[in-house]
C-alpha cells in the first residue's frame, strides 16, 4: 500500500481506532558536504535535509510498524480511560498496584476485543484508496483466530 501511495503522496494518513489521526511522512533526503578548518585543522561535516520528494522505500519499510504502533496507542488510550485506578504505561506496558492487578487484566481483554473487533484491514484499505485516489492490492486474508476468546487466554497479559 505505502508504495502506491507514495507515488502520489510523501504523507500516508489514517484514523487509529482511538479517533487519533496519524501520518507518516517519508521523503528523499539531500546531502552536502561542508569543509571547514578549526584552529587550523580541516574539519569534515555531512549536512542532511529532507527534501519534498516522496521516499517510497522508506514508506514501504516503515508503514507495517507505524501502523501497528498506532494500534498499540489506540488500546493504551482505551485503557486509560476506561481504568478508573492508579496506572502506568510506557509503550505497550502496563501496570498497577498490586490491589487493582485483576481489575486492570480485565480492562486490558476487554478493551483489547472490543477494539480488535472493529479493525478490519479492508477498511483501511478503502478509506486510503478513497482518499489517495489509487488502486490498493486486496489485504490478506483474515486468519481464523476469534478475538472473543482472548479474555480466555491465561497468559494475554499477565
């Protein structure tokens, strides 16, 4: 997808399930070498800047874990706001005290199924080629594993 974007696009933008408006902005860079001599030494710096050119092998490479990331922040967001106790995150990690341990594994799986229940990769795909105004090949195929049977799971987040 991102490189079919990328030919008519440097930014790639999509709506994680959180309501949050992500982009991803990859171009081209430019670079240029600056000589200079420091009390009498010559001294070597490459400068780089981004240019306004699209970089579609960047945009292919990053797109997979910049859109995971965003799903992962989307699930971080909805437990924030839907556990009413003391918590700390960093990345995808979460954490408690000791007293409220079940209380958070509870908002974790049901959070986690409910947003996981509306995700679907045919969406994204319709809303990009809507927007971007292209032809995107079909995602894969969705596997068989139920999202429902997470809260089953002894160790989904232990």
């Amino acid at each position: 997808c991102a490189k079919v974007i990328s030919t008519v696009s440097a930014d790639i933008t999509w709506v994680s399930p959180s309501g949050l408006e992500v982009s991803q902005r990859m171009v081209k860079e430019e670079s240029k070498l600056i000589a200079t001599k420091m009390f009498g030494v010559l001294v070597r710096y490459t400068l780089s800047y981004p240019t306004d050119t699209a970089d579609s092998r960047k945009a292919k490479n990053a797109i997979a874990p910049t859109f995971v990331h965003s799903l992962d922040s989307a699930h971080l967001s909805k437990v924030a706001c839907d556990f009413d106790q003391q918590l700390a995150v960093v990345h995808d990690s979460f954490a408690t005290v000791p007293a409220h341990c079940q209380q958070l594994r509870s908002s974790l799986l049901t959070t986690l199924e409910k947003m996981y229940s509306d995700v679907r990769l045919e969406d994204y795909k319709e809303y990009w080629e809507q927007r971007y105004n292209v032809e995107l090949p079909e995602p894969p195929a969705q596997g068989e594993f139920d999202i429902t049977t997470v809260s089953e799971c002894l160790y989904a987040f232990s």
